[in-house]
C-alpha cells in the first residue's frame, strides 16, 4: 500500500516538474502563430496596395495613350 502512495507522490511530483516546460511550449507555439498571422494579414495588404497603385497606373497610361 506504500509504494503506491509513494509512485502517486513520485508522478505527481514529475507532472509537476514538467509542467512549466508544457505551458511554456504551448505559449510559444501560440505566440507564433498570431505573430504569423499578423505577418500574412499585413502582406495581404501590401500586396493589395501594389494592385491598386498598379491599376491606377494603367488608368493614367491608357488616358494619355488616347490623346
């Protein structure tokens, strides 16, 4: 009946022990991707920018063309 209070004692301490190393992990991993995400949303915008300033561009060129 005492080693099983003892293993009990024992996993509970290595859960314990390996838990700040689990969360610390999952922070990360976390972080990372809204860190990515914020990272595509801004060359989406970049990207969309470059379109618009593109199309604009061909606005003026076709305008002078017809003169």
């Amino acid at each position: 009946m005492t080693t099983l209070k003892t293993r009990a004692r024992i996993f509970v301490l290595v859960i314990l022990a390996a838990l700040p190393a689990l969360l610390l992990t999952v922070y990360s991993a976390v972080e990372r991707r809204a860190s990515t995400e914020n990272q595509a949303r801004a060359e989406a915008d970049m990207a969309l920018y470059a379109a618009k300033g593109a199309g604009r561009d061909r606005v003026v060129v076709g305008s002078a063309e017809k003169r």
